[in-house]
C-alpha cells in the first residue's frame, strides 16, 4: 500500500538505512524553505532543531535534497 500511496504522490519516502521516513507531499520543499533561512552553512543538528524533528529525520531529509541537487553537503556543514 505504501509503494502505492508513494505512486500516487500521496506520500514521499525518503530511504534510510533504518528504515524508510514517510513524509506528506512536498515536505522536502518546505524543509528547504526553512534551511534556506539558516545561516549558512548549517549543521544537521541546527537543520533537525530549525524544523522541530529528531536528527535522524533531518539527516534522511538532507541527504535526500542533496540527491535532488537542492543541499551540498560540506566538510562544516551544508
């Protein structure tokens, strides 16, 4: 049903090595939104503060904007 509901644009998955994050549509841009308020570069723990989620969210969302061409990760932050 999840691989459906991801299909359908219902639900956005992000993979991570523990286990998938299942986010609403769009959540992706509007983490964007708020880190691009951040100053930069930002660490993933300011990125999981700045959007009220635990680190290990924050940094499956990171990595999956960097994948989309979206973050950069750097050797100090992104």
């Amino acid at each position: 049903m999840l691989a459906a509901a991801e299909r359908a644009g219902a639900v956005l998955r992000v993979p991570e090595d523990e286990g998938d994050i299942i986010l609403l549509p769009g959540a992706d841009h509007d983490a964007l939104r708020v880190l691009n308020g951040l100053p930069q570069p930002f660490t993933p723990g300011q990125a999981a503060d700045a959007l009220s989620t635990d680190r290990r969210v924050a940094v499956a969302l990171l990595r999956h904007l960097d994948r989309l061409g979206l973050t950069e990760r750097r050797r100090a932050g992104r």
